[in-house]
C-alpha cells in the first residue's frame, strides 16, 4: 500500500539514500570483525593482543547495534527489506563469538 506522502517513484531514491549510512556501518563492523578475527596472540603472555581483539570486537558490535538501531526506524523499515538486516547481524554474532573465545 502507497501511502499519498511517499509516491511509488521516491521509494528508490529514499531507498538509496537510507542505504548509504546502512552500508557504511555494515562496513565499519565488517572491517573491526575481520581485524578481531584475523588478530591472533603470540602468547598467552600476550596482553596488547587480547585488548586489540577485544577492541575490534567491541567496535564491530556497537557498529552492527548502530546499523540495526538504524533499520528499526519505522521510516527506514518501510523502504528497506529485512534482509539489509542479516549480513550486519551475522558479523555482530561472529565479533560476539570471537570475543568471548579470546578470553
């Protein structure tokens, strides 16, 4: 159903312009997951690593949070599908799993 204030033929522009800071902070998390997946301790000795990749992932997921906070928008909800959602999702639970094994 097409509402009078938001004609069929906006929807892709809106759509575009919603999906820029979705896709940034996608981005974001995908960049701090990959470095908290791919940081690896020489040591248990090792504390600068673990505080690195307890960093990344604590980044990763704020920036995962921040783009689901975005897409719970009732705005950005009508012109975005809910598969936006997955991939931002699925990084948050790889950064939370690879937080909780480096501990």
């Amino acid at each position: 159903m097409t509402s009078p204030f938001c004609p069929e033929g906006d929807r892709g522009c809106l759509r575009l312009v919603l999906a820029v800071p979705f896709a940034l902070l996608t981005v974001i998390a995908a960049f701090f997951c990959r470095a908290a997946v791919t940081t690896h301790p020489s040591g248990s000795w090792d504390r600068d690593a673990y505080t690195g990749i307890v960093l990344s992932c604590v980044l990763a997921i704020g920036a995962a949070g921040a783009a689901v906070l975005l897409w719970v928008l009732p705005s950005v909800r009508r012109v975005m599908p809910v598969w936006w959602v997955g991939p931002v999702l699925l990084i948050a639970i790889i950064a939370g799993a690879r937080w909780v094994t480096s501990t």
